[in-house]
C-alpha cells in the first residue's frame, strides 16, 4: 500500500507485498515494487495436503502481477528448494 499526499515530490514508495509462503510451507514469493519496477523474490510451489486428491502441486495466485499489468524486471531466486523455485515456468508467464 503505498500513501501520498498531494502535491509530494518524494520519489515513489518501496512495497513489498508477499504472494505466496507467508504462515504456510511452501510457495514461497514475495514482490519488490519501486516506482514501475517490479521485481519478483522466489516463485515456489507447495505439495497439497492429502485432502487435495489428484493435485501435484499448488502455486501462488499470481492475481497480483496480472492486476498491476507490469513486467517483472527481474527474478530472483534465493535456493534451489522446490518451495522456492518450482514455480518459476508459471511465474515466467507474467
């Protein structure tokens, strides 16, 4: 959430806004936004629980990126776990 007032001259807000992995394991993602660069933290899945029959895996909602309608400038990957990469061919999409 970014707030300014009017007429401010300061230059735009840092918002980091968490997409996915935040109180749960897995899907880990987080976006970074300054200004219209939007870069994305980890783009993880999670394994379903056993309730969620015939589901491989669960990705974050990516609503975020389509509701902005900006281009993540970059990905950045912390480690090669699954819950911090698998998703990486969904978040590419956007």
């Amino acid at each position: 959430m970014t707030f300014t007032a009017a007429g401010d001259n300061r230059p735009p807000a840092l918002e980091v806004v968490p997409i996915g992995g935040l109180g749960e394991f897995g899907m880990n993602m987080m976006a970074v936004s300054w200004g219209e660069t939007l870069v994305l933290v980890d783009a993880g899945v999670m394994f379903p629980d056993p309730e969620l029959l015939g589901v491989d895996k669960v990705i974050p909602d990516l609503g975020f990126l389509e509701q902005r309608r900006v281009k993540a400038a970059a990905l950045i990957l912390t480690h090669g776990h699954e819950d911090h990469i698998g998703g990486v061919p969904h978040a590419m999409r956007h």
